[in-house]
C-alpha cells in the first residue's frame, strides 16, 4: 500500500489544491441552510426587518419611548439618534436630509412631523439590547391601553424575566409597526431583503457547482496520472521478469493486475479524492453550525450518527472478506477464458466445448453468486440511510415545535436545522460509501503492490564489463533446480562452444535441454557451476551487454501484428532493408514474402495467425540473424520444417555465419548431423559428446535416437563412415 501511496506523493499540490476548493466549496453549501433560515425569519416573518433598532421614529413615539426607558438605555439611544424636522426649511435639516439615508424611508406626503433618525455608522449591534429594552418596555405601555382580552399580552411584556431573543422579536414587531405608522413601505423593504438574500443563495449555489466540477478535474486528473503512472512502471517491471516472477504470479493474473487492478484504483481515486475530504469537512463543519443554531437538538444527531455508524460497521462485516474473494475468482475467470480462446483449435478437434463451457460456467457462477452476495448486503445501505434521515428529521420536527412553542428558536432556524442534519448524515453517507470502495482499492493496490515490490530473481550486475567479442560460451559443472524441486533438473553440465563452432544439443523430451539454453541468456541463473560468455561469469555482465550478444530463437515462435519487416527489425528497431533482406534470405523466408503483394510490408495478424507454422519459425528465426549477435541459440527452432527447408537452412546458416557461436537444440538427427561438437543429454546429464560418427560408436543413448530416426542402411553408412 505505501508503493501506491509514494505515487500520489508526486501530485500532492495538486491534491492540496484540491483540499482546499474542497473546503471552499463545504463552506458555501454551509451557507445556503443559513440562506433559507433568514429567507423564512426575517424575509417572510419579519417582512425583511433584520434588527430591532428603527432607522426612522415619529417624534411622539421617540418621546414615549425615551419616557419609559431607564437612564443607561435613554442615554445610548439619545446618542444614536438625530432630530429631523421636515416642515422647518434650514441648513440643519436640509444638511441631515441630503446626508442621511433614512430620511428616504419617509414619502414626501408624509412630512407633517418631525423624526428621529439613526445616524451614520452606527454599531447596530452594541445599541440592539438597548432598543430592545426600551421597545419592550414600549410595547407594555401600548398593550396597557388595549381591551381586557389583551391583558394576558399586557402580564407576558410586564415579566421582567422575558428572555433576550423574545425582547428582540418584540422589538422586530414594534420596529414593522412603527415603520406602517411612518408611512414606511415595508412590502419594498421585504421585497427587496428577499430578493437580495435569493440572488446572494443563487450565486452560491452557482459557485459551489463551479467549485465541484473543479474538485472532480482535479481528483480526475491526479487518477488519470497515477493510473498511467502505475501500468507504465507495472510494464517495465513485468518486462524485467525472470520465468520465475512470470511462473510465480502466472500471465492471466499479471494481466488483471496491469489492467483490472489498476483500473479499479483509479475509479476509487477519482471518488476517494473527493469523498475522503468532503466527508469528515462537511461532518465537522456543520456540526459547528449545529451548535450555533440550537444546541438542545444536537443528541438528535448524535443518535443519527450512531445509528450510521453501526450499520456501516456490520454491513462492512459482512462486506469486507468478499472483496479479496471477488479479485481472486477474476484471476481464474481470466485464467480459463485465456485458455479457451488460445486452445480453441484444440477445443474443436477433440469436441471439448461442453467441458470448456462447464469450467468456464463453474467459475463465471462462483463469480455471480460472490457478486449477488455483495449486492443484497449492500443494498441495505441505502435503506438504512434514508430511514434514519427521515427518523432524524421528523425527530427535530418534533422537538423543533416545541421550541418554536417555547419562543427559543423560530421556524427558519429549525428549517436549517434539518438540513444541516441532512448535511451531516450525508456526510457519514459518502464516507461509508469509501468504507465500501477502499477495501476494493486497498485489495487492488495490494495486488499491484505485489508485482511492483516483487524481488527480481535474476538482477543485473550493473557492472562495466568490457571483453572482447569472441562470442565462446563455456558450462563450467552447472547444476540447475527449480524453487521447491527435490532434485536438479539438470546436474554437472560442463562444455564450450567456441567462436566459428556449431556445438548442438540433443537428448529425450524432459531431459534439461532448453533449461541448459535459457542459462545462456539468463533466463535462468545457475544454481551451482557457473556459465561463462567469454570467460565472464553471465552473473558479472550488464544484461543489456550480455544479451546484445546473445540471440535466442525460443521453441514455440512468438509473431508480433505488424508487418514481416517490423517483426525481421524487432531487435534493432531500424529499417535496414539490405539488412532485413539478407537475414529473410538466410532463414529462408523469402519464398512467402515474395507471394505477398506487398512484400516485407505485408501485414502480420495478432500471433501470427495468418502465418503457417514453418513460416512462423523461419520468421523468428531471420529476427534472431538481424541482430547480429556474436552467439546464435536455436532451441529446437527448425521443428516445423520440412526437410528441404531446413536443409537449404542450416546450410545458408553454415555459409554465411561461420564467424558465429552457433549452439543447435533438436530433437532430429539430420537438423545436427553436421555440428562440430554434439552433447547427449539424458535425465539432466551429459552421456555423450563428440561429433555425430564418434557418438553413433561411443553413445548408446545417442545411437538410440539414430535408430528411431534413420533407415537401417542409413544406420549401416553412418556408422562406416
């Protein structure tokens, strides 16, 4: 898991970035429930009153009002304050009706009085529980004088013990009031307080659109390049595999880890980045909004997040074990579908659909039934969520009546309540959604892990070596055994091929002959002994040196789509067309490159599958002649052809490669018949070696093989030679 998280490391400005419009964007979605609350209190119920200090009172009502008030009330208000007499023509009033927005309140008609005024810059805040003092004790006085059935107001506004936010409302009314008195629109002041609220709530809204689309480019972008990142360096470490790392983790699962795996970690990247953040900032965040509003309320939604958070703990429970299951049994559905379609000739033949399509069903089911399983557990998630979010708000509902009943909060304060309820829960929502997706991340970044941390069996020697390019490979007593393996495959190998020798290897199926020509190369390191390319160790040689020198021509010919000529270039990754000429004319290709319309061009399907076999290895071959290396390994490369061709072959090979260290596996007797020196192979040991008379006297094992392979009179001649 560190390997996947040092490659986020590389973006992490962007991901801070990221973070951080994350937590503009909280902010402003956090702002629209307060939105909402002042559209319902003080738009609608206070018709766009926002406090409970006037900016305009008729004189009369002034004077009441100041009668009433106690001298440190009286005092603060005379200080905010300035009179206002419309009816006197002089500077003064002139100067205070230019200077003064709040003389605008009042329509001309209306000037048959004199005003009080709020001046300019005046702390509102500092003066409200004033006014409301004094407006309270106002509103007493006004409620004395009404019938008997207003009395009850009368007691209520003559408690001394009325709580501060009641004396505010009491005092938003009276302002309202004295405002119609005034002649004051109060229909354009709620007008406009709504429509000032509505446009800043849709701006919002806006921004924090814009806002998420950022937050998804970024979180998209990162994943795209971690992903890019991950299959490149996947690619090149797979690239560097010895048979053991391939044989150790099998193709069908490097495929579904360079690809499956790694997609996976992308799309939960894409989510993650988003979710992993936004959650816990939205939870916290609005929490603290929480507590401004209502503090009463809050254990509603701390019983609502308990609530999620146990259902996501036994949902993950249950969930959890599944996920390493699921990425398993798509090992072994890529496995037995890779198998199927490479096979598929063999399928036919021996009319195995049946057997094939129940292996196939067998898995694909397993695959199902983990995947319905899955899906039924979590398809309770959402369930769950809606039902303790709808319980939650129909909870504060409940209480919030109450309170409402109580004069403690208003119903644009409960109103947002409940969102910011909503907010929270979701919040816990979208981080149980990431409880589901990083355990399938976290297996998948596990699995890429593996491959990327694996320990290559075969490391390069990163050593300068420079040595002569003579091209003599030597087996010095190498003995060779599989991991696990009881006993060597093969054991005491000693020979040497030298430069302008053809050395050849023969012997029965199993008997270490390919195991001994992987050696040259280093697909395989010896497990005693010690193989030499020049008198150098191949354990001390720069892999990039040692197999410059080295062309291998495998047993089954591995064909490239493209064309003839980018198959014969592989190696040298140039067009040389003389070069390219000369190495198909050697391998005896140039027959079926001279039938194809377009010649070297001619395109090549995927594995060669408009190839005949002999044509496949004569192509892999004229790849391996094309690099021009010091030492040529056949390993049992001319199988697939006819005799004709493979003699016309071997001599274009012996003609025109003399310089080189040719080493010849085969299975016939012809293919090496003419090889300077031949080795006999049997069980994993030498029993033989000399040329093809000296062993048909000195090697029964060899003699053997003869025998199979050739006539009687053949035998006779060989033999007499």
């Amino acid at each position: 898991m560190k390997t996947i998280l040092s490659y986020f490391k590389k973006h992490l400005l962007s991901i801070l970035v990221l973070v951080a419009v994350l937590a503009i964007q909280v902010q402003g979605e956090l702002l629209l429930p307060q939105y909402t609350s002042d559209i319902v209190n003080v738009g609608i119920q206070q018709k766009g009153i926002k406090d409970s200090v006037p900016r305009i009172i008729d004189e009369n009502t002034y004077g009441v009002m100041l009668s009433l008030s106690n001298q440190s009330d009286k005092k603060h208000i005379a200080e905010a304050y300035e009179l206002w007499i419309p009816s006197i023509k002089n500077s003064k009033n002139e100067n205070i009706a230019k200077e003064n927005p709040n003389s605008k309140l009042i329509k001309k008609d209306r000037y048959k009085t004199n005003y009080y005024l709020l001046k300019k810059n005046v702390d509102i805040e500092k003066l409200e529980p004033y006014m409301n003092n004094a407006l309270t004790k106002y509103a007493s006085y006004a409620s004395a004088n009404m019938p008997d059935s207003k009395n009850d107001m009368m007691k209520f506004l003559s408690d001394k013990n009325i709580p501060d936010f009641m004396k505010k409302q009491i005092g938003m009314r009276f302002v309202t009031q004295i405002y119609k008195n005034n002649g004051v629109d109060v229909n354009k002041i709620q007008t406009g307080y709504l429509w000032k609220t509505g446009l800043l709530m849709l701006i919002v809204a806006i921004a924090t659109g814009i806002l998420s689309i950022i937050v998804s480019y970024f979180s998209s972008k990162v994943s795209a390049k971690v992903s890019k990142d991950l299959r490149k360096d996947s690619y090149k470490k797979v690239l560097e595999f010895s048979n053991h790392e391939m044989n150790r983790f099998s193709i069908a699962s490097l495929i579904s880890r360079c690809t499956n795996d790694i997609q996976q970690i992308q799309q939960s990247s894409v989510m993650g980045l988003r979710f992993l953040f936004y959650g816990p900032i939205m939870a916290v965040c609005a929490f603290l909004k929480v507590l401004t509003l209502d503090v009463s309320m809050v254990w509603i939604i701390v019983l609502a997040v308990f609530m999620t958070l146990m259902s996501i703990l036994l949902i993950m429970r249950k969930a959890l074990p599944k996920f390493k299951i699921i990425q398993s049994i798509v090992d072994k559905l890529n496995l037995v579908t890779r198998e199927f379609i490479s096979g598929i000739e063999v399928n036919r033949v021996f009319r195995t659909n049946k057997h094939e399509l129940k292996r196939f069903d067998n898995v694909n089911s397993e695959l199902t039934d983990t995947m319905l399983y899955m899906s039924r557990i979590m398809s309770l998630m959402q369930p769950i969520m809606m039902l303790i979010m709808n319980g939650a708000t129909l909870l504060i509902v409940w209480v919030g009546a109450k309170n409402i009943n109580a004069g403690n909060i208003q119903v644009g304060d409960m109103m947002a309540f409940i969102q910011y309820a909503i907010q929270i829960i979701m919040a816990f929502l979208f981080i149980s959604m990431m409880s589901v997706i990083l355990p399938r991340a976290m297996v998948s970044a596990n699995r890429v892990s593996e491959v990327l941390d694996s320990d290559i069996a075969i490391k390069d020697s990163g050593r300068n070596i420079d040595f002569t390019k003579e091209g003599s490979v030597e087996f010095d007593k190498v003995s060779f055994k599989y991991e696990g393996a009881a006993e060597n495959v093969i054991e005491d190998i000693s020979f040497e091929a030298k430069k302008g020798k053809t050395t050849a290897i023969i012997g029965s199926t199993g008997s270490g002959k390919t195991t001994i020509v992987n050696m040259i190369p280093r697909f395989l390191d010896a497990t005693a002994g010690s193989v030499k390319v020049d008198g150098v160790d191949v354990r001390d040689i720069p892999m990039h040196i040692l197999r410059d020198k080295v062309s291998v021509v495998p047993q089954k010919p591995v064909i490239f789509s493209g064309t003839i000529a980018s198959n014969i270039e592989y190696a040298k990754g140039m067009r040389s067309y003389k070069n390219m000429k000369e190495a198909a004319e050697i391998a005896q290709c140039m027959d079926f490159v001279d039938s194809k319309e377009n010649r070297f061009e001619s395109e090549i399907a995927q594995g060669g599958a408009n190839l005949s076999g002999g044509q496949k290895q004569r192509l892999s071959i004229a790849r391996a002649l094309a690099r021009e290396s010091e030492i040529l390994v056949f390993d049992d490369s001319f199988s697939a052809l006819d005799s004709r061709t493979d003699r016309n072959l071997r001599e274009a090979i012996h003609k025109e490669l003399s310089e080189k260290t040719l080493i010849i596996v085969a299975q016939r007797i012809n293919t090496i018949i003419s090889a300077d020196e031949i080795i006999v192979l049997d069980e994993g040991k030498i029993v033989g070696k000399g040329t093809h008379g000296e062993l048909l006297k000195s090697c029964e094992v060899y003699y053997e093989i003869a025998k199979s392979q050739l006539t009687e009179e053949e035998l006779k001649h060989e033999i007499a030679k």
